[in-house]
C-alpha cells in the first residue's frame, strides 16, 4: 500500500514537473454511464436519459420511457367513443383542446357527420384551440429558457398563459382538462361576453410578445446557448418522422392546418413560419423556438378572424344546439380509420377500428408527435456537450403524458 502510495506520488509530480512528457493521446479515456432523470427538472419530469459520454462530450443518449402510463389506448378500447374524450385531454395536458379537435374529427368522419356541423361550432373550435396553442407554446419557451437559466421568461409567460387559462376555464368549467369539444359540437356555446374579451386579451398580447422576442430571442446568452446547437437537418427530420415546429425548423413549410385544411382552417388567412437560419444553421434549437415564437403571431390572426366570423356572420342564437346531430348511440360501420391534426407539437392521428356493432372501439391507438420527435434525440446529440443535450431536449418540446400514453 505504502509502494502505491509513493508511486502515485512520484507520477504525480513527474506530470508537474515535466508537463511535455505525457501526450493527450497518451491518457487513458473511458467512458461512463450517468442518468439524467426522471427526477431532474429539465428532463420534464418523467423521463429518463442513458447518458453515455466521455469527458464533457455526449457519445449517445438511450431515452427510457414508462414512468407515467397513462393507459390511454386500453382506457379507450373499453368506453364509448364520447365518454373518451377526458382520456385524450390527459395526454397532452398542455394542449388538450387541440388534442380533443383530432379526436372528435375523426369520429365525426366515421358517422359521416363532419359536412353537416354548424359554421359557429366549427369557428369555436379552432379559436379555443388557437387559444391553447398560445397557451402552450407559452409554456414551450418559458421552461426552456429556464432549462438554460432564465427566469424572468418563465415568470413573465405563466403571467400571460393565465389569461387564456382563465378563459378557458370560463367557457368549459375546468382549468386544463377541458372535456369541451365533443362529438357533433361542443359542450356548450361561448359564454356571454367572451368574445369580447378575447378581443381584449389579443389587444393585450400583442406589445407583449415584442417584449418576449426582446427578452429571449435576441438575448445574446440565448443565442450563444442555441445557436448551431441540436442542428436537424431536413432529410434527417423526414426520416424520422418528425413534425411540428421541429420539421418546419428544419426549414420544410409543412402545417397540417395548411396541407389538409380541415375543419375551417381553409377558409381563414395565415402564414406558416419556418427556420431560416437567422443567427445560426437552419434546423438549430434556436430555429425551433423561433418558429414556435412566431407561430404565437400567427395565431393571434386566427383568432381574430375568428372573432369576426363569430360577431357578424355565425352569431349565437337561441335554437343552438350542439349536439343535435349526434345519436344517443354512436356506432360507426364496421372500418378502419385514420384522422390527423396539427397539434402545438406536430402531428397527432388516431387510428380507430370500428366492427359495427359496438359503440366502443374495437382498437384506438394514438400517433404521438412527441414520441416520434423525442426518437431523434441521440442523432442531435452525439458529439454536443452535456450542457447543449439539456437544450437540446428542451427545443424538442415533449409532454410525457402524450409520449408515455
């Protein structure tokens, strides 16, 4: 022990004394096995990370799932087609009104009913849902500012997403988990007054996003930290799968709202934003987060004419009925059936097989963008540091409701 000891030392100050002598090709490197997850915050809570690295550099990174279940394909394959509508809520818990738009689109197709909706139903629909895109691409940017070390961002964003909390709890009664959109309608028409203060709150937003691209994307610290950072380029993104703002980061102009045109989407004016490169390489983290920056624009246009269609062509009236198209029960013919949708982060389809006889699904499997998009994270960070995986994982924008469903 006393010989190990003193050969320690003496390598030790040989090292010290004569620094020249030993070659960095001539240290023994190896590499080590750390989890990240699922306790620490940036990993969103549930996930974990197999981290395999080599000093700082990340050589690989294997994503564990199967920390949250939420049993949403068994739920739904023993339940009526209406009464799983609260299930598709606690998927993407950030964006359940979108999730919900997906669902009963997609039943509503299978009655044959889809045509046949009122325009008012259809206009509530898409607003309330832009409304949670808003909310949610708030809480996209926020957490990834503070995954990277901001605050502020974090705090000023929840501020602005409890205006649209608010309202969205005044029209469906429930703060996240709305149960709003169902088949054939809605659950109830737009209270009172709420068109008129949604007016106001696009009236309120608006100084304030220029405020937020001030704070955070044109921060310098933000741009040194992802920038050329993540970069995914667009025949990567198209292999995988990858949708949403990650695919039109990567610079491909493809929105679903725009290719498919479903519900009202084509009769309404707006731009589909995409990563330019603007400081960095086209497909970087700070691409991804642009898009999604801008997309909050976009949306706010939506909204208002929205708006204009619900105030002066599609009024309210007495004989609304949203749910009159429906039958007591609801039982498609016998088929297999595909429907998609453009959800704050990317493409979310439900396969449904129906046999005829039932109202509750034979089979009901959900296609998760985030699933798809978090398969890509060991491409983007593979020879990165461990600081850039954090921004890395947090550019991609992941709900684990909807990846561990």
């Amino acid at each position: 022990m006393a010989n190990e000891i003193q050969y320690q030392y003496q390598e030790d100050n040989l090292i010290k004394s004569e620094p020249n002598k030993y070659r960095e090709e001539d240290l023994k490197s190896e590499e080590m096995v750390v989890n990240l997850g699922p306790q620490h915050p940036s990993t969103h809570g549930v996930l974990r990370l197999e981290v395999v690295y080599d000093g700082e550099v990340v050589r690989d990174v294997i994503p564990h799932l199967g920390y949250l279940h939420r049993c949403f394909e068994k739920h739904a394959e023993s339940l009526p087609y209406n009464q799983i509508i609260p299930f598709v809520d606690r998927m993407d818990y950030l964006a359940a009104m979108n999730s919900e738009h997906v669902y009963v689109m997609g039943v509503e197709k299978m009655l044959g009913i889809a045509d046949k909706l009122p325009k008012r139903v259809e206009y509530i629909r898409v607003l309330v849902t832009e409304l949670n895109r808003i909310a949610s691409h708030f809480v996209a940017v926020g957490t990834y500012a503070m995954d990277i070390g901001a605050f502020t961002p974090f705090f000023w964003l929840i501020r602005d997403r409890e205006h649209i909390q608010r309202m969205l709890e005044w029209a469906s009664g429930a703060r996240m988990l709305y149960n709003y959109l169902w088949v054939g309608g809605l659950f109830y028409d737009l209270p009172v007054g709420f068109e008129e203060r949604c007016a106001e709150f696009v009236k309120y937003l608006r100084p304030k996003l220029a405020e937020l691209e001030g704070l955070v994307m044109e921060n310098k610290i933000f741009i040194d930290r992802t920038a050329n950072v993540g970069v995914l380029p667009l025949d990567l993104a198209l292999n995988y799968g990858v949708t949403g703002p990650m695919l039109r980061g990567s610079g491909l102009r493809y929105d679903l709202r725009k290719v498919d045109g479903y519900s009202v989407y084509s009769e309404i004016d707006f731009d589909v934003p995409i990563g330019e490169g603007k400081v960095g390489t086209v497909g970087d983290c700070w691409d991804r987060t642009d898009v999604r920056v801008r997309e909050i624009h976009e949306s706010l246009k939506i909204i208002e004419q929205c708006l204009v269609k619900l105030t002066k062509e599609h009024k309210r009236t007495k004989e609304f009925d949203p749910q009159e198209l429906v039958p007591k029960k609801i039982r498609p013919k016998a088929q297999d059936f595909y429907i998609r949708g453009e959800t704050p982060r990317g493409e979310l389809g439900f396969f449904f097989r129906a046999d005829g006889k039932s109202d509750i699904p034979f089979r009901c499997k959900a296609r998760s963008s985030c699933f798809v998009n978090l398969s890509i994270i060991s491409e983007l960070s593979k020879g990165g540091l461990i600081a850039d995986l954090i921004a890395i994982l947090g550019s991609i924008d992941i709900v684990l409701g909807e990846v561990d469903r």
